[in-house]
C-alpha cells in the first residue's frame, strides 16, 4: 500500500509540473515584438502611435489615423498641421484596424514629451519614413504572392 502511494504522489507531481512547464510556454503579447521574434508578422509592429498628436499609422496599409474634433480620419496623406517625430514614436501590435479604439488606454499609458519642440525637417523625414517602411511592407508581400 505505501508503494501505491507513493507512486500515485510522483504521478500528481508529474502532471502538475508539466502544466506549470505548459503555462510556462503560453505567452500573449499586447505590445511590442516577443523576445524570440516572429515570422508570422512581416514587421515586428502593426502600428506606431505618435503620442504628442495622437495619430497612429499603420505599417502594412499606409493608412495614418487622426483625430478632429469628435472623429477619427484614415487617410494615406497627414494634413500638415499633425506634426510627427520618431523620438515619441511607440510601436504597437494591436489586433484592430480601429487603433483609435484603444486611444484612452494609450492617452495614460504613452504621455507626449513637453520637451519635443516642432521640428520641420524631423517631420518630413519620419513621414518619408512611413511610406519607405509601408513600400517595403508591400514588396515583401507581393513577393510572396507571385
């Protein structure tokens, strides 16, 4: 009887450590690229989001997201007066292709820096930027296509 036992606690501690090791195996990611990269994501992040004039773009579509007034705009062209700069940029994965859904939940979490001060020509390289990072985007996915 005290074999039964005791073969009965290694199986219990048997099973209960491949559930923890099994747990420990699951990971979910809201933000950023895991630390072992990806190959599903042709980038590491779906969106950046400029905190300083809340406005998201999004990697594979080229769409950039503003606010005026009490709506949000997608549009392939930023209106001049939303002004970027890479030093805020927050890259961010966010499975919607509504970002500005989540845009209280980024407002506290990611605050514009008072210290950036409006640079022209910061603005027109990071625009530059997005389209390179978006064409780059495409190619590779019309590679895969043909």
């Amino acid at each position: 009887m005290n074999t039964l036992k005791r073969i009965r606690v290694w199986q219990l501690l048997l099973v209960m450590a491949s559930v923890i090791a099994a747990a420990g195996c699951a990971t979910h990611y809201r933000e950023g690229q895991p630390a072992y990269g990806s190959s599903y994501y042709d980038d590491p992040y779906d969106y950046y989001y400029y905190p300083d004039s809340r406005v998201y773009f999004n990697i594979s579509s080229g769409y950039y997201y503003y606010p005026d007034r009490d709506r949000w705009y997608r549009v392939r062209e930023l209106p001049p007066r939303y002004h970027l700069d890479n030093r805020g940029r927050v890259p961010l994965r966010i499975a919607t292709d509504k970002p500005y859904s989540m845009q209280h939940d980024h407002q506290k979490k990611f605050r514009p820096n008072s210290q950036y001060k409006f640079e022209p020509k910061r603005d027109q390289d990071e625009r530059r930027e997005n389209e390179r990072r978006h064409e780059k985007h495409r190619s590779r996915h019309d590679d895969r296509n043909q």
